[in-house]
C-alpha cells in the first residue's frame, strides 16, 4: 500500500469519527434539550402541581364516595360527591391542557390514557349521583362500579406515567 492510498484510509477512518463524535454528541444535545423542557413543563409550567392536584382531588372522590354510601345517598352526601367531581374533573382538564414534552419516550400516550380514564370516572360518577336523586339505587350501584373500575386503572396509569418520567431521567 503506498503512502496516498494510506492517507486516504486514514482521512477515511478519521471522517467516520468524527461522524460517528457528531451524532453522539448531537443525540445528548437532544437529550439535555428534552431534559431541559422536561424541567420546565414539571415545575415552571406546572405541570408537577396540575398532576399533584389531580391526586388529592381523586382522595378527595373517594372519600365523598365512602361518605355517600355511609349517609344513606342523603341530600348533602349528594352534593359533596358532585362538587369533588367537580373539582377532580376540572383539574383532569387542567393537566389535559398542559400536555407534556414528546420527546419523553411514552409519557404523551400515558398521560393521555390515564386522564381519560379519569374523566370517564368522573362522568360515571356524575350518573351515579344523578341515578342516586331518581332513587335508581341498581344504578348508583353500577355506576359507581364503574367509576371505581375507572379510577382504579386511572391510579395504576398514574404510576406508570411517573415511571417514564423516572426511566427517562436515568437514561
């Protein structure tokens, strides 16, 4: 091999480095960057409280719950269930409007899927008080049923969702 054919293997190998250098470096330049709208969509943006908001309204739910069926479905029992709802449901559209950084791998899609079902909660809810005032007691049941059903997979959703914030973080 002579000295310009070794030249040109050399440049070669040393262009793919420094290739292969650039997209290292770009990949963690995209990591810090996402990192960085990470931070600011959890505390700047509130995106931290909005999600700790939508927790103690859903405690708030559920214990209007238990309270409901402890007063016998009374008029007050009634009103307390509709005004947690209230609140959870407006703090679940909160959260909904302040979307996450899709450049988190799966948070979007997670949190999506857990304020859904929480909504959907809310409005079964909504029914078993309404089912409640006709006197429907069959129905109050099923529907809180169901509404339960709802939180309870929205809570697992909850946990899944800090998971991808938590694995991202360590990746």
């Amino acid at each position: 091999m002579n000295a310009r054919t070794r030249a040109a293997i050399a440049g070669a190998l040393l262009a793919v480095g420094a290739l292969s250098a650039c997209g290292t470096v770009h990949h963690l330049a995209a990591k810090i960057s996402c990192a960085a709208k990470l931070h600011t969509w959890e505390h700047q943006g509130g995106g931290q409280a909005k999600t700790i908001a939508v927790g103690h309204a859903l405690t708030a739910v559920g214990k209007a719950d238990t309270a409901l069926s402890g007063a016998h479905f009374d008029a007050a029992s009634l009103r307390t269930v509709t005004s947690t709802t209230a609140t959870m449901l407006a703090a679940v559209q909160a959260l909904n409007a302040d979307r996450p950084p899709a450049c988190v791998p799966h948070l979007a899609a997670d949190l999506h899927a857990t304020l859904a079902k929480l909504t959907a909660g809310g409005q079964e809810e909504n029914m078993a008080v309404a089912a409640a005032k006709a006197k429907n007691f069959a129905a109050v049941s099923a529907d809180l049923r169901l509404a339960g059903a709802d939180f309870e997979a929205g809570g697992r959703d909850f946990t899944k969702t800090g998971h991808d914030i938590t694995r991202y973080a360590k990746s």
